[in-house]
C-alpha cells in the first residue's frame, strides 16, 4: 500500500481503532486472500463453475467470463503438458 491515499486511510483508520498500520494492512489484505482462497477451492473444472460470493460492507465477487474463459484454457494446456 504505497499511495498516498490510502497512508492517510489506513492512518486514521489505526487512530480510530487504536492499531498499527501494519495491523490494519493485514486486515486489508487478509479479506483479498479469503477471496483467492475461496475462489481456489470452490472452482470446479469438470462442471465449469466458478464462484461468487458477496462480502458484507465490502463488496460482490465474481469471475468475468472473460478470465473464466482464461483459467480454462490454461487448465486445459497445463493437463496436456502434464501428459506429454
């Protein structure tokens, strides 16, 4: 977190929760590795199905078919390098 911007948010954030910036950081990015976490372990190849998930005064989560279409063919040339 190097902008400027959001020092001065997570600065008052710690001064109105009384915690370190580095705590507050860790808050923050722990809520990005749930989503890759969660993502990871609901996707499901043989369906085709892909997550979404909302997070409570955070936000929706989902992914665009255009990355769906993405991780597929990624998927599929990473199993037909396994095989060679």
């Amino acid at each position: 977190m190097n902008f400027l911007e959001d020092r001065l948010i997570i600065k008052k954030l710690s001064e109105k929760y009384n915690l370190t910036s580095s705590e507050i950081e860790e808050i923050v990015k722990s809520l990005f590795l749930f989503m890759r976490d969660k993502i990871k372990d609901e996707y499901n190849p043989e369906q085709d199905s892909y997550p979404s998930f909302r997070i409570l005064n955070f936000g929706r989560f989902f992914i665009p078919t255009k990355m769906q279409k993405h991780i597929k063919e990624k998927t599929i040339k990473s199993k037909k390098d396994e095989s060679v």
